[in-house]
C-alpha cells in the first residue's frame, strides 16, 4: 500500500525503572521494557495492524540512553497519507509523556532498512564519580566509587588492550545468545576523560567524575561493563596489567571475575551512527536526506 511507511527513530531514556531496551516476555507484567512504551504509544496513533519495534541496541535493565534508535513499519488507517516525521515525534512523545523516555528525531528510511544491521557503529560512555558526597540527581546517573583514589594512567595503558580486533570471550556474559554470535570484535576507540557532574556549579563540593568512551560496530552482552569493571580494578589497583591480559587470553567467560562487572545505572548508550546513503529515500518518495547519527 503507498501509504505504508518505514520509519527510523532516535530516542533517549532513563533506564532505572525499565527492565531494559526490550520488549518484555508477555507473563512478565510487573515491569515494562522501553520497548513496550513506544509500541503502546504507535498503538495509540491507530495503526492498520500491530505495531513492531526493531531497536537497533538492546541495552540492560538499568542502563540509560542518550540516543538508542529503532525501526518500524507503520500503516494508517483509511488509506490517510503517512505520517510526517516532525508529527510523528509529537505523537509519540505525547503519549509517552508520563514515562522517563523521549522521542528526540524521526526519519522516512528505504523498506530494506533494518536499525540493528545498518548501524555502523555504537557508542557507550560509562560515567565514574568519586568521594562519599554525591548530588542527588547524580544517584543513578553514575558508579559511585567513595575511595578518590584511581591510577588514570594505568587504567588509560590497560584500555589500549582492547583497541583492536580480539577474542572478547572473557568479556561477555552469559546469555541466550552465546552460541550465535561470534566474541570476536572491534573496538575502534577506548577514553578515558575527566567530566564534571551535572550540576556541578550549584552542587558545593567538587566531584571528580571520569568518562570511560566506548566505540565498536557491536559489543557483546555486558561487554562494556565487564571492561569498564576490569579497568576500574586495574585504577584501584585490585588487578594488574598482566593479570588483565591472562583474563582476555584466557578466552572464558568465567576467567573473568562476576564481583568485577560494573553496575548498570552508570552506563550510557550516547550515539548509534549510520551510512548516510542507507538513509535515503528515493527522490519521489522524500527531498531530504536524513544525518547519519544523533547526538542529543
């Protein structure tokens, strides 16, 4: 039908009440995934048939987004032309308006245009403060570490092991989807950079808050916080540089430390980039090109 339409969204969330990005198993109704707000929220804008959400980074319970994307198709009803893009944002942000998740950009994309597969890369930061006195509104925002002392230098000489292809085994937690996808990665840059908190200026003590920035095409389940956790120790002096490549070389999930990981509330999904030309639509069809990535 000419008036179906696939669409491309960005949007961000905070992820401490969600049980993650995804949609949720159906008997598991105490708790919602992002997913299931969005497609709530479609539901409400009355389409032809039941919305489906394809996100393009499954992120964990806990962890937030400063710009996740996802994929959909949608129909209206009596063959009404498609949504615009500036009304569908509006659309959906109204009904979305009692949750802690935003709908910040929208694009027109080809029908064969998938948000997860498309994606050329992802980026995570993971956001470290450190001292007992911690604002408010930064609780959930960050990894609390109350001890202030934290070797950078060995941390930033550790984080180069990971730049490059390698086996992430070690790395990466047990899940469902352990048998189907390879641990073999590349991780494109790893950071380490001071920050201030986010209400620095009208908090009274100083906070000092490192970023740890992550870029890779994909990661693996929890790789981040594993090697956010790893680095951390390597700072605290828990584990040295050697000890942290005996842990990568072993290639096992269970080489790695569990009490190690990192926790949730302070990772960051902050930018999923995409091809431009994989953007676009024909000149019928649209008379804009959609940017390659949001950043917010």
């Amino acid at each position: 039908m000419y008036n179906r339409a696939r669409y491309l969204i960005f949007f961000q969330y905070i992820g401490t009440k969600y049980s993650g990005a995804a949609k949720v198993p159906p008997h598991q109704t105490w708790v919602k995934g992002v997913q299931d707000h969005i497609e709530d929220a479609l539901k409400r804008l009355r389409p032809v048939i039941p919305v489906s959400l394809y996100i393009s980074s499954r992120t964990d319970s806990g962890v937030h987004a400063l710009s996740n994307s996802a994929h959909f198709d949608f129909q209206r009803k009596n063959d009404k032309p498609p949504f615009t893009e500036d009304i569908l944002v509006e659309a959906l942000n109204f009904h979305l308006r009692t949750e802690q998740i935003s709908v910040t950009r929208a694009y027109r994309v080809p029908d064969d245009f998938h948000a997860r597969y498309c994606a050329l890369s992802r980026t995570y930061v993971y956001r470290i403060a450190l001292g007992s006195h911690l604002p408010l509104v930064e609780r959930d925002m960050c990894w609390n570490l109350r001890h202030t002392e934290l070797d950078v230098g060995a941390m930033s000489e550790a984080a180069a092991t990971f730049v490059g292809t390698h086996d992430f085994s070690s790395f990466r937690a047990i899940n469902s989807d352990v048998a189907f996808k390879s641990p073999v990665k590349t991780l494109d840059a790893v950071r380490i950079e001071p920050r201030r908190a986010f209400i620095c200026e009208h908090f009274h003590r100083d906070v000092p808050l490192w970023e740890l920035t992550f870029q890779s095409k994909s990661f693996l389940y929890r790789q981040v916080r594993r090697m956010t956790g790893a680095l951390v120790a390597v700072g605290q002096g828990r584990i040295t540089l050697t000890k942290l490549r005996e842990i990568m070389e072993a290639r096992d999930s269970l080489a790695y430390p569990s009490t190690m990981t990192a926790p949730a509330r302070g990772l960051f999904l902050t930018r999923v980039n995409y091809n431009e030309s994989d953007l676009l639509l024909s000149p019928q069809t649209s008379a804009s090109a959609p940017s390659i990535g949001v950043d917010e």
